[in-house]
C-alpha cells in the first residue's frame, strides 16, 4: 500500500472547487509521485505526475499567474496543509 503525505489543500473561490496536492510513495521504493485530486462537487478527478511534469506544469502556471492583475499574491484560499 503506497504512503501519501498531504502537502496542501487549496480551495478554488469562483465555482468552490477543492484541490488536494499529495506526496505518493510506494512502499516497494521508486520514484516519489504528485498525487492531485479536485473535487467539484460530488465528482473527483485524480491523477499522479512526476517531478518532471510537477515542475513544467508548476512553472507555467507561475509564467501565467504572473502575467495577471493579482497574480502575485493569488486569490486561492489554503485551507490545511504546508502550502
């Protein structure tokens, strides 16, 4: 059974989505993986990335926000976690 570290919970303010990053670590060893779940509603999506995906997806998201009034700060409420 895989260990999962939450990292962050974000909550979305226009549409209330919930956005959940874990850290997935099988026990058999491996490469660590990014688990997202967003829940809208009733309906969740999850996925797994590596940390190569995390991080291009990660900096063109920053590349985007940064090019928006308010980017810098963001408008996104972190529920729990370190993040």
């Amino acid at each position: 059974m895989p260990r999962i570290q939450p990292l962050t919970h974000l909550r979305v303010p226009l549409g209330g989505q919930e956005i959940e990053l874990q850290q997935l670590d099988h026990e058999a060893g491996g490469m660590s993986l990014l688990r997202t779940r967003i829940r809208e509603k009733s309906r969740f999506t999850v996925f797994d990335i590596d940390p190569a995906t995390a991080r291009a997806w990660g900096e063109a998201l920053l590349a985007w926000a940064g090019t928006q009034p308010g980017g810098e700060a963001g408008d996104s409420e972190v529920v729990a976690g370190n993040g």
